[in-house]
C-alpha cells in the first residue's frame, strides 16, 4: 500500500515511555548483599535437563540460579507460597522494568496483588548488554515452550516443553492432578535467554545464550515463594526452542538464609493499596 505524503511525518512522533519507573521505591541493594554475605546455605537443588523442580523460598532469603555445567536456558514461575493465585506477571514487569531484566530490577506478582516477588541481586551476565542483532539476556518477551503450539506447527506431540515440565513438578509437589496444576502455570522469566525482536519482520528471536559454566542470577524473596524452574529442552536455545535434539544441562538452585538482624529496618511488601472500587465517587 502507498503511504501517505504526511507518512515522514507520522513517524516522526516522539517516543513516550509508557510507565515511567523514576517513582517506583528503590530496593535496599547494598542491605541485601550484606545479608547475603552472612548468609548460610539451606538447600541445594538440581534441575535435570528437559525436567522442572519446585522449591520454597521464605521473604529475606537468597536464591541463586546456576549454570553448573553449561550453557542452560531456565523457564521460572514464582507464586506467593500461600496463595498460588498471587503469580509473577511477566507482562507488568516488562512494562516497568523493560524486556530483560538485570540487577535492581524486580519481579512483579499479577492484578490486584502487584508487588515485588524477588529482586535481581546479582547477574553474572549483567556485562552483556545489547548486542548488534538487539539480544539481551534473562527475557520476560517469551511466554515458554509448550506442546500445543508445537503441535500447531509441526503435528507432534512433544512431552518435554517447559510448559509441560513445569506442570508436571507443580502437580506432584502440590499433589494435584495435571489439569489443575497446569492451569497455574504462567509467562516465565527465560533466565539465562538471548532474545530480541528482528528488525525488518518484528519477529521474535532467539539466539545461543551468552552463559558459560558458574554462570548465575540470584535474587532476594520479599515474599514467600513457591518456585518452579524448568531445564529449557532447547538448551542454550541457539537451535532449535523445543526438542530432545540440542544438548541440555542441569541448573543448580541455591537457597541462602541470613542470620536474624541483618535485615533490620527491611519488611515485606504489602500487596497494591489500589482501593478496588473500579469506579469514580
């Protein structure tokens, strides 16, 4: 179609940010490192590739994610541990946070809750940047792997996708049957993927994850979480996004508790102070 004389025009608007972030608290980063650096371990956790594992991590605590052996892509869903309707809301932490997330950003729990889950406290791969194809690292773009629109586009049945992995870990550790449990699972944050968008199709892109082995993101709970990680079965995701066909490694989940006064003056985020009227007086 022919674009208009005043097309050069059009475009020419100014970008506005849509929800600037400058008002938003700023989390206490140099309190939590200190926290962390007296902190002991609790428990150790090993996610096999093309598998999931949950685990509980309890507000105030560390837990790190690791590429213990290499190049790994991990889908993680988050829920308040008492209340698996509060989940992490990759939209909403796109829209204050960006597309990738980093250091000082935080994960944000779904309407009406909305309030930081965990904050990103280290990020081993924070050197990375954007690269010249507009990769970044740890994507809350993509929602996860998942046998439907496999089979929508090849015909197959395929029983490893993150989305069917992270189902079958939450139903055996909340002992509900698979239908229930897969209507909890949600959009991941894909820690440790190299995505973007192409520039001429608006296609959304993978690439080879920059990760090497001891490559980690950890975060602090301000909340009480149920956690559900999944091994991608696309690997370092430079192949192929869903087969048993690209090499897969395990990650390792760290959790870590500081001892008691080292958080003083830090208390865990209350849900959203909206009123709920939904209607002017």
């Amino acid at each position: 179609m022919k674009a208009p004389k005043d097309a050069d025009a059009r475009r020419s608007a100014e970008p506005v940010i849509c929800y600037p972030s400058d008002t938003l608290y700023r989390p206490p980063l140099e309190m939590y490192r200190q926290a962390r650096s007296r902190a002991t371990e609790l428990e150790r956790i090993i996610v096999p590739p093309r598998e999931a594992r949950c685990f509980y991590v309890t507000a105030g605590s560390f837990f790190r994610i690791t590429c213990n052996e290499g190049a790994q892509v991990g889908d993680l869903n988050l829920f308040e541990a008492r209340n698996l309707d509060e989940r992490f809301y990759s939209g909403k932490t796109r829209a204050l946070h960006g597309s990738h997330i980093s250091i000082g950003d935080r994960l944000w729990s779904c309407l009406p809750y909305l309030r930081p889950m965990a904050t990103v406290l280290e990020d081993s791969l924070a050197w990375y940047g954007v690269d010249e194809d507009g990769g970044r690292v740890h994507d809350v773009i993509g929602t996860r792997c998942d046998p439907y629109t496999r089979h929508l586009l090849t015909g197959q049945d395929y029983h490893h996708s993150c989305h069917s992995n992270l189902t079958r870990a939450l139903a055996e550790q909340l002992d509900k049957p698979l239908s229930e449990a897969e209507a909890l699972v949600h959009d991941v944050l894909n820690a440790f993927m190299c995505t973007g968008f192409t520039r001429d199709t608006g296609q959304y892109f993978m690439k080879a994850s920059p990760a090497r082995k001891g490559d980690h993101i950890e975060f602090f709970a301000e909340i009480d979480l149920l956690c559900a990680l999944s091994a991608c079965p696309g690997g370092d995701c430079g192949q192929e996004h869903s087969s048993d066909k690209p090499a897969c490694h395990p990650l390792e989940v760290t959790v870590h508790a500081p001892p008691a006064g080292s958080l003083d003056g830090w208390y865990s985020p209350s849900h959203n102070r909206y009123s709920r009227r939904h209607a002017p007086d």
